[in-house]
C-alpha cells in the first residue's frame, strides 16, 4: 500500500485540492499517523506524472492557488486493481517490544525483563481499555468502531506474546538459579 | 526515557471500601490445590477481570467468593458477614437477594420460558406470580429482548440466551454479579454485545462485577485487572490504574 | 484399548512373529467382561440390581414351572391353590406374569447412567465402534449380570426345595364331588387333617424346562437392554437422550374412557339383552377386547396425561418447585410413561382383583373352604410384589431425570435455589401425574370387576353339609370394597413417594458446585 493508492481512493468520490485531501484522511483514518502537508503535495506531482490524475479547476481564494485534482480513468484502473490485490502479510515485523526485551536480557537480567514486559502489559490493558470505552459509547461511527477493534486485536496479539513472553524468561531464570 | 510510575502494588480495594473481601483463601479438589493463599477486595460499583490461564484457580476463586464453595482455608467477607462460616441457608438467600451469577452456558432451565426464568429468583423470594413475570419483562427490556419472553431457551441463540440469563441475574438488583466466563461460548459480536449491555447497566445499578475470563479482550471492559496463576495472584502482573468514569 | 479390541477380533488368524493389520472386529468375551466388570460403585450398584432381578425372575419361572408339573396325585399340600389342579393354570399365570415387571426393570437397568460406564461407551465410539456394537456391548453388560443372577436363582431355588421340603401337620379342606340320584353333582367339602407339604417340593419341573428356565431370563434381560437403549444415542461423547420430540396423542385416553365405561355397563347390557347360551365365548372375547382397550389406552395414554397436567398447573402457579415441575412433565412427558404404565396396570389389575374378591367372598359365603379367600390373597400378594418392581422402574426414570438436567440444577443452586425446593421439584414431578392417574386406574379397576361379574349376586343354595337345612337362593347386592380399593391407591402412592424419596440423596451429591467449575 503506499499513500498514493490512499489519495486516489479518496479522490474516487471526487475532486478534491491538497489540503482537503489531507483534511478527509485525518477523517477517514482516525488511528492512522497524520499525513505531512508536503508528503501530500509530493505524492500528487508523482500521480500526476504517472497520469493518474489531473489537475482540475484552479479557484483563487484569498490566498495561493489551489489545485483540485481530479482523477483520471487510467488512475481508476490502478485503484481497482490495487483494491483488487491482496496484501501481503508482513514478512518482516518490526517489535520495538521484543527489541527491549532481548536488549535487558543482554544487558541486566531477568528479573529486569519480567519488571519491564509486566509494566508493559499494564500499559497495554490500560490502552486496550479505552479502546473498548471508544467503540462502546453509543452512537460511535463504524469507523470508529473497526479502528477500535483493529487497535484492539493487535494490542491483545501482543499481550499474548507479553505473556509467553514472560513464561520463558521466568523459566530461564529458574533454570539459571539451579 | 520515559518514566511510568510504578502503580503501587495491590491487586485489592482499599479495606475500608471493600464490599467483598477474601483473605488468605485456600482451596483444593481432591489433593489438587486450586487456591494457595488468595487476598482479594472489590469496593461498591467497581468492575473487576479476575484473568489468568486455564486451570489458575479464577473459577474456584469466583465461587468462593459468592459463597457457592467453601474454602478449606481463609475467610470471606460480604459488608461485614463471613461468609465462609456462614450455613448454606444464609448463603444460598444471600445467593437468591444480594448476588447474582452469569455462567457461560447451562444456567436457564430449558423447560422454562424465558421470563418464567428470569421470574424464578422473585417467585422462590415468595413474590406472586403475576408480580414477578412483570418485573422480569422490565429487565429482559433493559438487555433488549422483551420479544422473546415466551420462548424457551433452546428455541433461542446463543447470544440471547446469555442476555436472558443476564436478566435473570439481575432481577433480584444484587449488589454484586459474579461472571465466569459469559462469553466464552459466544462469537465476537455477540460477546461484545453482551458485555456492552453487562457493564452498562451495572454502571446503571451500581452493581459491583466480578469478572472471570482468560481472554484480554473481555478484560478490557472491567475497571482493574486481578491476575491469578497457579492458585495465586500474580502480584507482578498487576494493573491498579483506573480510568476516570 | 484398540489393541485389546483388534488382538480379541484377529487374535485367532495373526501370527506371533507377523505384523497383523488391526481388524476392528467384534469385541471378545474377555474384552467385553473387563468393561463390564471394570468401574465404580455405581456400576456395581446396577449389576447387582440386575443380578438380584434377574434372580428373582428365575424363581419365579422355575415356581410356576414345578406348580405346573404338579399333579392331582402330588402332595398333598396344605393350599387348595395346590392341592386343586383346576386351579394351576391360574397360578402358573400369576407366576408368569410376574417376571414381565421384573425383567422390564432389569432391562431399565441397562440405562442407569454411571459416568465411568457413558466414559467406556464413549471412548469405543471414539476408535470405531458404531452405535449397535455399543448398544450390544451394553445388552452383553446386562445379559452377564443377568446370566450370573439366573444362576444364583437357580441354586436358591435348590436350595429352597432342600430347606422347606419337610412336611408340617396341617388341617385343610378338600372338596369332593357326590353325584346325586337325578344325575346333578353335589360338592361336599370336608376337612381332612394329616400331613402336608406347604410348597410342592416333591416335584421336579423336567430338566429341559429348567435349562429353558434359566437360559430364558438373561436372553431376556439382554433383550430388554437393548429396547431400553433403543432411543438413547451413544455418541462419541457420552450418553444422550434423543431430543426426538414425539407428539402426544389424546386418543388413547379417549380409548382408555371408551373402553373403561364399557367395562363398566357390560353386564347390564348383556343382562338387557338376553343372549342365548352359545353366545358365551363371544360375550367373554368382548369383555377381553374392552379389557385390552382400556389397558392399552391407559398404557398409552400416560404421556398424555402427564403433558395435559403440566399444561394445566404451569401457567397458574408461582410455587418455584411446582412450575419447574410442571414444565418438566409438559417438556418432556415421555420420560417417565413407561414406569408409570407399569405401575398404572398393577394398580388396575389389582382394584380389579379386589372387587372380584367381593363377589367371591359373598357367592362362596355358605362354603367353609378357603380356597377362593385365599387363591384371592395370593394374588393380591403377587400384585403387590409386581407392583414394587414396577415402582422400582419409576426410581429409575426419577435418577435418569437428574442426571441429565445435573448442570441446570447445579447452576440454580449456584443462583440461590434451596435445594429443598428442586427436592420437591422432583417427587412433584412423579406425583403429580400420577396420583390422579392411580385413582382413576383403581376406579377402572373396580368398575371393570363390577362390570364382568355383575353387582348382585346369586349365594349358591346348593351346598349341602352333612347334616343340614338347603340354604335357599337370594340376590345380594355387592358393597364396593372402598376400603381395599382404598389400601390399594393408597400402598402404590405411598411406595412412589417413598422410592422417589430414595433418589434425593443422588440430587444433592448432582448439584455439588464441582459441576460448575468450567476452568
């Protein structure tokens, strides 16, 4: 997936200029980091390059031009077909998690991991609860409410893994006492 | 770096709140130990996950707590009463008027309909009848499904049957519902709706919630966190911090 | 285990030194012995039931078989029933019968669920066995039992006729017939006192009809297992009751009415009708087809009855043990009908018996002899014996009732239920079909007896003892027996309460929380 596929989705309804296209991502993608003003504006030179879109009405508004664009049919296509596409399941899975351990395993003991994976799962389960206080409230857009469930199955994955995670190093320190 | 305090240590209410308390529980079913010195405390209108794997002793724990099994050790203590000293009278009344209990499946009696059983716990209280079916219809409303009063519980799904119990086990307003694992026979959907509606109207009520589950997802509704293993409570794996309501 | 299944079934073809593909063949005997004797007490508890029934069943052929054999120049006995060789086929019947209950039971028996016992079933459905292999595994179980008890009845039996065999001193009466000089027989009855045998322990049944005897009762016992387990699925995962929802008929009961005050007017009727001699055989052919529709209609009818006052009684009671009671015979009204046919039939055969009794005693009151008193008290003594064992049946279907619902109810213990009130749930659940059911099988009873054998009677006027006037004819009105009809109602509620009293210590131990523990 890369933030073009993204821009032409949300142009698929649509002409739209930069700043509006920055303003529906925030909207559609609540749980998602928050697009830069430049990352935008480069991603449509480079649609625009590959003809995907083109630009449409020029309005002039009390301030700089701004470009709406539009998408093309050839740009249509390549957002079928990516729609179409599976996407491939991370092959390699960064855990900044695991990194920590692995690191105080090296560099103090166990008992420091344990400290830290048990920290680390009340700070998971605190998370996951107000996830569950979001998707919850009455009236919570279903947006909302897959984004909670998304945050909220991989926080659980990773507690899982907290929790083995756990099991081993105490067992490792077991073994090494005796 | 950042720095998260460190949470104090205490998987318990503080005592002068507490509701319902156990202390220095032991437990064991026929030289297997399932409980090996539990503390625990729940002050009024809290919700509390008792988590941990299968075979940690959360069940035992949970029906030593309701006064259901008697623990070979330790005592339990509900606004004052002992209940572990108490006779199965006292505790099987206390049972029908201050606690309610959700199971996972196989509580509602298949050949009554289903506002007779949620009716049960007035009519054993000595309610007449037309009385307790009425008071039963207001609550299958409250879990939203007053249309299937006459139904029996087979006849019903899975998820219905566990909001039909629910309503059973909160007819009588107790003070405290205990749950073993409500939604482990349920699919996703069903059991958050179930656990939606469980914790919005214990918040309603003010009914204190003791919740048994191994699954983290079901924990996250509760307000604090109780970590059992092998028969003892994880004091490492602790998680005191509550949200603001 | 499926090395001791396949090594029983190949064990004759395989080689010792060759590696023989497993064949799931029968179970073997020894395979077969070692589940059966194999588990705990309650298992124990159930082979020795069927033993003992099976025992007693034995006596019983191999009694009826010697009463039979018995002839006009045996004995002589202290009993007319023995002495009098009209009167054998009677008793040969009675004690015939008699084994019908008692074998109904022993089968019953086959389903007495023990956990350890559903564990053995359903581990072999779990490495291949199909449901008939199991279901004859299960019949072999009670036939073993069974074939062990007949033995023991055999040697009891022996053993009886060792033991009681000697002869006592004892006055009893004989009847004699005197032709008279216009070519009428008089019967003059004396008393004779001398020695005489209280059982027929001078006979010898044929050694043929032993064997048949003793083989017939657990062939028999099998039998019976197998129909017991007919509607009980056995799958992989333990015993379950069929949730087939079969439809309850009305009809029956209509049949049971219809045949009934049938029963009831038929002497009158007939009286009405005046029909020539030779209608006889056809008059008592009727009498017997309305017999068996009201029997049948009662046998059948049962289910019926128990959902129509379930249907009745739940919607207006807020009595906790009542409703529970009442849903359970509308739910599941198939349940207990079986037992309660037994027993339903005892009761009417016996209210029948008694108003028959009536009769006798008034048209027989001229006669010295105890023949018919006590030919009368003897059957109402195997109607009784009969009647336990078909009440024993119901303890059967009252364990199997909590057994299956165990977790429900330990769950309502677990939310407050005394259980005191689920204690009452269940003797409701027997009582309350069946103590109307038994009044109105003794009112059918009585009515059937009043029916055949009319409620005037004609006092013989021709007995004539030694020296005396001619008793003249008269018509006396017979009374109803009320108060035999009464002990009768009154023994079989009283034995259900009790029997069903019996089962609650196995409801307690049911409902203990262990059952609730899910993690």
């Amino acid at each position: 997936m890369s933030v073009g596929h993204v821009l032409l989705g949300l142009l698929a309804d649509g002409e739209r200029h930069g700043y509006d296209l920055k303003r529906q991502y925030a909207v559609r993608f609540p749980a998602a980091r928050p697009l830069a003003a430049a990352q935008i504006y480069a991603t449509l030179e480079r649609l625009l390059r590959d003809g995907f879109v083109v630009p449409a009405t020029r309005q002039r508004v009390n301030g700089p031009d701004r470009t709406s664009y539009a998408l093309t049919p050839p740009g249509r296509a390549e957002l079928d077909r990516w729609l179409d596409d599976v996407e491939p399941p991370g092959l390699f899975v960064a855990n900044p998690l695991a990194i920590k351990v692995t690191l105080a395993l090296l560099v103090a003991d166990a008992d420091a991991a344990s400290s830290y994976l048990n920290r680390q799962r009340a700070a998971h389960l605190q998370q996951m609860r107000e996830h569950t206080r979001t998707k919850t409230t009455p009236g919570a857009p279903i947006t909302r409410v897959l984004a909670a469930d998304y945050a909220l199955n991989h926080l659980d994955a990773d507690l899982r893994w907290i929790d083995t995670a756990l099991a081993r190093v105490t067992a490792l320190a077991e073994e090494t006492q005796r | 770096m950042t720095t998260n305090p460190r949470p104090t240590p205490s998987p318990n209410a503080p005592p002068q709140d507490a509701l319902l308390s156990a202390r220095a529980l032991v437990k064991s079913y026929e030289h297997a130990p399932a409980l090996r010195g539990v503390s625990f405390s729940a002050s009024r209108g809290e919700i509390v996950a008792i988590t941990g794997p299968s075979g940690s002793g959360k069940s035992t724990l949970l029906l030593c707590l309701a006064g259901i099994l008697i623990p070979d050790a330790g005592e339990v203590r509900f606004d004052g009463l002992r209940l572990d000293e108490a006779s199965e009278a006292e505790r099987s009344r206390l049972r029908r008027t201050s606690f309610g209990v959700l199971f996972q499946f196989g509580q509602l009696v298949p050949e009554l309909s289903a506002s007779e059983n949620v009716a049960l716990p007035l009519l054993l209280g000595g309610r007449p009848r037309r009385a307790a079916v009425a008071a039963a219809g207001t609550w299958l409303d409250r879990f939203g499904v007053s249309d299937l009063g006459e139904r029996r519980p087979g006849e019903v799904s899975g998820g219905q049957a566990q909001r039909i119990a629910m309503a059973r086990a909160m007819v009588t307003e107790p003070q405290v519902l205990f749950a073993d694992e409500p939604t482990g026979a349920l699919d996703t959907l069903a059991g958050e709706q179930v656990m939606t509606q469980l914790t919005r109207v214990a918040r309603e009520a003010g009914t204190t919630v003791l919740l048994v589950t191994h699954e983290a997802t079901i924990a996250a509704y509760a307000d604090r966190e109780v970590a059992v293993r092998d028969g003892m409570i994880d004091t490492d794996a602790f998680a005191t911090s509550t949200v603001a309501r | 285990m499926s090395a001791a299944l396949a090594a029983t079934g190949t064990a004759r073809k395989a080689a010792p030194d060759r590696l023989v593909v497993a064949r799931p063949g029968r179970p073997g005997l020894v395979t077969v012995l070692r589940l059966a004797a194999g588990g705990g007490r309650a298992d124990r508890v159930r082979i020795a039931l069927t033993a003992v029934g099976a025992a007693a069943a034995v006596v019983a052929l191999l009694a009826a078989a010697t009463v039979a054999a018995t002839g006009a120049d045996d004995g002589p006995y202290t009993s007319a029933l023995l002495n009098e060789p009209g009167l054998h086929p009677g008793v040969v019947a009675a004690l015939v019968l008699l084994c019908v209950p008692v074998l109904t039971f022993t089968g019953q028996c086959a389903r007495i669920g023990a956990p350890a016992r559903d564990r053995r079933l359903a581990t072999l459905r779990l490495i291949g066995a199909t449901p008939a292999d199991v279901r004859r595994i299960a019949g072999a179980e009670t036939a073993l039992a069974a074939a062990l008890g007949a033995l023991a009845g055999l040697g009891a039996y022996l053993l009886g006729r060792a033991l009681l065999g000697t002869p006592v001193i004892a006055t009893r009466s004989v009847q004699r017939e005197v032709p008279l000089e216009n070519g009428d027989l008089q019967f003059i009855i004396e008393s004779v006192t001398g020695p005489a045998l209280q059982l027929p322990t001078d006979v010898l049944p044929s050694w043929q009809v032993i064997v048949l005897g003793v083989v017939a009762v657990p062939l028999g016992a099998g039998i019976a297992g197998q129909l017991a387990l007919r509607r009980v699925a056995l799958t992989p995962f333990g015993l379950v009751r069929a949730a087939r929802v079969r439809p309850v008929r009305l009809i029956p009961l209509v049949a049971f009415l219809a045949g009934t005050a049938g029963m009831a007017v038929f002497s009158g009727i007939i009286r009405l009708l005046e029909p020539p001699a030779s209608a006889a055989p056809a008059i008592a052919l009727l009498f017997l087809l309305l017999f068996l529709l009201s029997v049948t209609g009662l046998i059948m009818g049962t289910a019926a009855l128990a959902s129509m006052i379930g249907g009745i009684v739940a919607p207006r009671t807020g009595r906790p043990a009542l409703l529970i009671a009442a849903r359970r015979l509308r739910a599941a009204p198939h349940d207990a009908s079986r037992a309660n046919a037994a027993v339903l039939t005892v009761v009417m055969v016996a209210a029948a018996v008694q108003g028959y009794r009536e009769n006798l005693l008034l048209a027989t009151a001229n006669n010295t002899s105890d023949v018919y008193a006590s030919g009368t008290y003897l059957a109402s003594l195997a109607l009784l014996i009969g009647g336990i064992v078909a009440a024993l049946g119901l303890l059967v279907g009252a364990v199997e009732s909590v057994l299956t619902r165990r977790r429900t109810l330990a769950a309502l213990v677990a939310a407050g239920t005394p259980t005191a009130v689920l204690r009452r749930a269940v003797l409701l659940e027997v009582l309350l079909p069946l103590t109307p059911a038994i009044l109105v099988s003794t009112a059918a009873g009585a009515l059937a007896a009043r029916g055949l054998f009319g409620t005037t009677v004609q006092t013989s006027g021709e007995v004539v003892m030694a020296e005396g006037p001619v008793v003249p004819v008269t018509m006396i009105e017979v009374p109803v027996p009320w108060m035999e009809l009464g002990t009768v109602a009154g023994l079989a509620l009283t034995l259900t309460a009790l029997l069903t009293l019996a089962v609650m210590p196995l409801l307690t131990r049911a409902v203990d929380a262990t059952e609730l523990r899910t993690t």
